[in-house]
C-alpha cells in the first residue's frame, strides 16, 4: 500500500511568557492510502497541535520542525500559497464543534459551494449541483431545504454532517477529524461513524481520526497510534490493541474504558494528570502515573522499540525490543 503521509521526528514548540515550551517532541507516524489511523491519548498529550503541525495552522507562536510528507510534497518546505492549495482540496479537517468553523452569516449551501469553488474549477451552477449533492451524500434530508438554511438553525449532528460534506467536497486524499463526534450524543455519534466509514469506502480516502475514545477506534480504525505527553508511546493494529496492549499508559486507557450502564467519569482510573510542558519528568514520562514503574524509568527516558509488529515505548520491554 502506498504511503500517503509519512512524518518523522516532528517537534513542535511554542513560544510562552514562561519560556519555549515542547508540545510535541519527536513524533514519528505514517498513514497508508485508504488507512483510518487512530491518534488516542488524553487531553494535553499532543494530538490536536500534532494536526494542526500537518495542517501549518498553528497559532502565531509555534513553530515545528522535522519532516512532513504528504503526497510527495514537503509540507514544512512548502510556500504558504502551495500550502494553501493542499488544505481543502488534498487534506481537510472535521473539527469537535462544527458551530466554530462554520460561518454563523452565511448559508450552509453557501459555504460549501465556497469550498467546491476555491478547489475545483467550476462554475457557480456547477459548485451548487455539487454541494446539494454532496448534502444528500452526507445523508441530509431535504437536502434542496437545507442548502438554504443557517448553522443555527441546524442540530449539531446535522452542523457535523455539514462539516463532513465540505470536508469531503473536493476529494481530498486525507481527511484529519480532531474528536468529531465527542459533541455528539451517543446515537448520533454512531450515525456520523458509520456516515464516515461509508464515504471512506467509497471513495478511499484516508482518515487520521484523533480521539479519546477507544470505543470510536474499535469502529473505526485500522492501525492506532497512542500519545503521551507529546511523543508516541505505544503503535499497532487495531485488534493488537484491544488483545495486547503493551504500554502501561495504553493498558490503562483499556482499563478506563466505561461499562455500557456505567457512569463513571473518563480515565478515573489513571490516578494523576498528564505533566505540563514545562514540568517533563526527566525520565519515562508517564512515571509519576504508572504503577509498573522501576528505578530506571525516574532516570533515563525509554526509546520507541519495536516489538514484533508493534511498537512501545517503556523499559519494561527494552530486553525483548530492537530500537524502532
Ligand atoms: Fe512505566 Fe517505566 Fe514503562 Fe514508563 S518506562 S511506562 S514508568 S514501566
Ligand atoms: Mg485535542
């Protein structure tokens, strides 16, 4: 299978008034054409600044470095202008809340006739055939109606479907969905997954579907990368993951997983929170949290090793691993 995004040793850092702070440091992942890979950690440990690294949409004071290809193309060495023409037409983004990337002005038809027009040359009658069809290929009823209606008149689960017909409008190669459906109550979350999982098929895009919810990657994924605290800890396969997940970080995400009838607040049961930027454990990262912890994991930061068709980054395993 072709190798549509490769990126190596991506480090993105932002300026603050405390200092340069590393948000990502060291990532390394790629995504197959036609892949749903899964990006899983909590809160604060990277993922959203990881897309945004891809995107080039980082706010004024970050900056990454390393490597970016996507398609062949360079992405960090880019120009503005070409990067421009890659977002949208080659990669798009679905976001949590459909509401803050909509314009609340305009109609939904208009915008997505807008994003039809700024990468396909066609002409308006042709943008508007296109964003009516691509509404009923989100599964909208009264797809004609709604062209002409507001966000705000819209539920949220139809706002994520109109997300998901502009993302999906002009092709692109890539879609980036950062927690679509964590907005979403549990039934229409399932609707906008299989919505997903269809157009997927279709049309053999690839998905790079960032989550905390491991119930999301069981539906929707084929390979997962899980992040800790900026840097990958632990790569396989979906069914590996569920069967034998090796990273103590990993194994209690799996372990917080809620019970269908249970109401249990996400991750109780990883005691402590992911470290600040600013405040990295010297050693393994996650050792403050993790009950596995030896001597060595306060001191020395375990490399990325690969173990079989895995990867896990943890001194647990540093005598059965050969460095990734
Ligand atoms: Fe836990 Fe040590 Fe593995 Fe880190 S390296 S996850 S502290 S066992
Ligand atoms: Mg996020």
């Amino acid at each position: 299978m072709t190798t549509i995004l490769e990126v190596e040793q991506l480090r993105t850092r932002f300026r603050t008034d405390s200092g340069v702070v590393s948000v990502v440091d060291g990532v390394d992942f790629s995504i197959r054409a036609g892949e749903t890979l899964g990006v899983v950690g909590e809160s604060g440990c990277g993922k959203s600044v990881t897309s945004l690294s891809i995107m080039r949409l980082l706010p004024q004071n970050g900056k990454s470095e390393g490597t970016i290809r996507f398609n062949g193309k360079d992405v960090l060495g880019l120009s503005e202008k070409d990067m421009q023409r890659v977002r949208g037409n080659e990669i798009a983004m679905i976001f949590q809340e459909p509401m803050t990337s909509l314009n609340p002005l305009h109609t939904v038809g208009r915008q997505i006739e807008e994003a039809v027009m700024l990468h396909m040359k066609v002409s308006k009658a042709q943008a508007k055939e296109r964003a009516i069809a691509m509404l009923k290929a989100v599964g909208m009823p009264r797809a004609e109606e709604i062209y002409g209606e507001y966000p705000h008149q819209l539920s949220g689960g139809m706002r994520q479907r109109v997300m998901i017909a502009m993302a999906m409008s002009c092709d692109p190669k890539l879609i980036i969905a950062d927690e679509p459906t964590t907005a979403l109550d549990v039934t229409i979350q399932a609707q906008i997954l299989d919505l997903m999982r269809d157009l997927k098929e279709k049309t053999g895009t690839s998905i790079m579907l960032i989550t905390h919810d491991l119930g999301v990657v069981a539906e929707m994924c084929d390979r997962v990368i899980v992040m800790y605290a900026g840097q990958v800890v632990e790569e396989t396969d979906v069914d590996t993951l569920f069967e034998s997940p090796k990273h103590p970080y990993t194994i209690g995400l799996m372990n917080s997983i809620p019970e269908l009838d249970d109401e249990r607040e996400y991750l109780e049961t990883i005691p402590g929170a992911v470290p600040l930027p600013q405040q990295m454990p010297k050693g393994c990262r996650f050792a403050p949290r993790c009950s596995k912890a030896m001597a060595i994991c306060n001191e020395q930061p375990p490399e990325l090793l690969q173990l079989g068709g895995q990867k896990c980054r943890c001194w647990l395993y540093q005598d059965g691993g050969e460095q990734a």
